[in-house]
C-alpha cells in the first residue's frame, strides 16, 4: 500500500475506513440512546453532549509515518489497526466527574462491547496535567460479508477537563508544538484549577442531590490535584455515579 493509493481512495481503503466510521457510528448510537433515555425517563441526564471524528487519510498516513510504519514498505491493514488504534474516535462530555465513571461503565458493560484497554488519565493525570478517561473498546459492525469487529476509541471528559484540552490543542497548533516553557506551566496550573473546579462542581451535586458526602480526605485530595485521585477515590466516585436517583 502507498500513500497515493491510500490519498486516491482505492477499493480496499474505502472499505477500511468505512467500517471505521461504522463502527464508530455503533458507539455513537448507544451514546445517543443513552442519553436520550436519561433526558425523557429520569430526573438528571449524566451525558452533556456526544461527538465523533474519524482520521483523515492524511492524518492516518502522517501518524503511521510517526509510529514508524512505512508506507512503501506496503503494511496489510491489519497491521494499521494494530499501530493506529484511534482512527474512530468518539467524545462523551459530562458534567461532573462521577459521572464519567458512571457512563463509561453503562457503554462497556452491554453485551456487544468489548474493552480492549482503558487508559485512565483522571486518576493518573499525563505530566502536563491533561486528564480524561479513554477507552479502546472493540464493537461488531454486521455488513453483508457479515460482522466486523472494529476498534473506536473513547474519551470520557467533564466540561471543565474538555475545556483545557480544546486550549491545549489550539495552543500547540499555533505554535506548531514548540510552546514556550511559560505557556506549558500556564497550562499545567490551568488544569490543576479546572479539577479543582471538578471538585467543587462535584460537592455542589452531593448536596443537591441529597447524597452521602465523600469521605473529607478523599475530597481534600480531590480538590488539591497532586498525582491524581487514587483508587479509592474513583470507587467511591463510581458509587455516587451510580447512586439511584431521588435519594
């Protein structure tokens, strides 16, 4: 395979990035449901909003290049999907942090979905201070050859993690990843602020909500930032994510 049979959009890569864009409509399906049974059934919906993007062929080409994978060393498309795991990719925004845990739980526990890889990055932040919950999950797309089992991606952020990392992205595009050292601590104080944010936003939904408190020091920890919440505290999170309404 070359990049200009991948740029001229041969038959075999149509197909490949069209089970893509299958699978990750799957995903973005139950999502939808999801949140639209949450709207007319219940008294709190979890799910602020649903989106998806697939990688253009441009973008697929230059991050094979980046991963090492050469084109004119012609790779089968298994070796693609095996180098390049978020070609489909979905975003889940919540309001709070428990509510993160709690709908990625509702995604990967139907029967049809299954996790490859969860990568949790609001309990262990990347150095930068980024966080967000991402999950590989595997979901069968039935075509007429019958089903393909096909890898989507899925980020679960809160509204303040989503809002740092749109920042990020736009600032690292405009200084085409080399952003002065000021620019990165600025944006490492701003993600401690906006989880402190979290934190905030969180205890304000305890109390709305009429639900158990967290333990003190768990939201001490919480709100201070540090490494990252640890395993107790996302258990205790996932509990109030799924804390039966009207308590």
């Amino acid at each position: 395979m070359t990049e200009a049979a991948m740029s001229q959009g041969g038959e075999d890569f149509r197909r490949f990035m069209l089970e893509h864009r299958f699978g990750m409509d799957e995903i973005v399906t139950k999502l939808n449901i999801l949140r639209d049974e949450f709207t007319h059934l219940h008294d709190y919906n979890p799910i602020e909003s649903v989106s998806s993007r697939l990688k253009s062929p441009e973008s697929l080409v230059e991050k094979l290049q980046r991963k090492g994978l050469e084109l004119e060393d012609r790779p089968s498309f298994d070796e693609i999907r095996s180098t390049i795991t978020d070609i489909a990719g979905v975003r889940v925004v919540c309001s709070f942090v428990s509510d993160v845990y709690r709908v990625f739980d509702m995604l990967v526990e139907q029967q049809d979905i299954s996790t490859v890889e969860v990568r949790d990055y609001i309990a262990r932040p990347k150095p930068n201070g980024y966080r967000s919950l991402h999950a590989l999950v595997e979901v069968p797309v039935f075509l007429s050859g019958g089903p393909v089992p096909v890898l989507v991606e899925v980020q679960f952020r809160t509204i303040a993690m989503d809002f740092w990392a749109s920042l990020e992205h736009k600032i690292y595009y405009k200084y085409r990843r080399d952003v002065p050292v000021e620019l990165l601590d600025g944006l490492h104080e701003a993600a401690e602020t906006a989880y402190a944010l979290d934190a905030t936003m969180e205890r304000l939904h305890e109390e709305v909500r009429g639900l158990d408190a967290l333990p003190t020091a768990l939201v001490e920890e919480l709100r201070t930032g540090g490494d990252g919440p640890d395993a107790a505290l996302v258990d205790a999170l996932r509990r109030l994510g799924a804390a039966p309404e009207g308590r």
